[in-house]
C-alpha cells in the first residue's frame, strides 16, 4: 500500500506538502478543509496533501516538530471510517518514523480513496 512521494516542508511557512501524484494524473479538483489542502485526481484519489502549521499541529499531538526539518521520506495514507475518513501522515527522519492522523468528520460521503 506504500506509494513512491515527493515531499516538501518550508520552515518559513511552516508547510507540509506531499504529493504521489503520477505524471498522467489530472488534478480535477481541491477541497480546503481546516489546516489541510487536498487536490483530487480524474478517480477522485488524493495526489496532493498540504498541512498548513505543521509544527503546530504535531505539537498539539505531542510530537516533536523537529522531525519536519529532518525528514528523509513521507507518505499519505488515508482510509474511511464511521462518520468520516482519517489520513495518516507517515513521516521518517532517518530510523525514526511518527505515523500522524487527522480526521475528516463529514455527514455527507466524500471520496478519498
């Protein structure tokens, strides 16, 4: 299930990008939901991820931010569940690796595969 990405993270605005998108994927679409951005392809998978205030974020989790400047790999994985879907964040700086959740509550079906 892991997915080859290219990842990002700029220190200065405290951003997170990863993307498994193929060069034959075409973006057909983008939803902001809180400190996330999510760009969708023609099969309504996730290609891009965007987390806005990372460290803020891992912070909130009780995990050290540091690991963003580190980072020697990344991948997003995300998977639905009861009212919503969860993505994780699997991010690896050398041996250590922090899988990171965040839900996506919704009352309505939104796909994410």
């Amino acid at each position: 299930m892991s997915k080859k990405c290219t990842f990002l993270y700029d220190d200065f605005s405290d951003r997170l990008m990863i993307s498994n998108k193929k060069d034959s994927d075409k973006i057909i679409g983008s939803v902001a939901i809180l400190n996330l951005i999510i760009d969708f392809n023609s099969e309504h998978k996730i290609v891009n991820i965007e987390l806005k205030k990372a460290s803020d974020y891992l912070k909130s989790l009780k995990i050290n931010p540091a690991i963003l400047n580190k980072l020697t790999s990344a991948e997003i994985v995300s998977k639905q569940c009861r009212d919503g879907y969860i993505i994780y964040f699997i991010l690896q700086a050398g041996e250590i690796i922090e899988k990171i959740p965040y839900n996506i509550y919704s009352q309505k079906q939104i796909l994410l595969n």
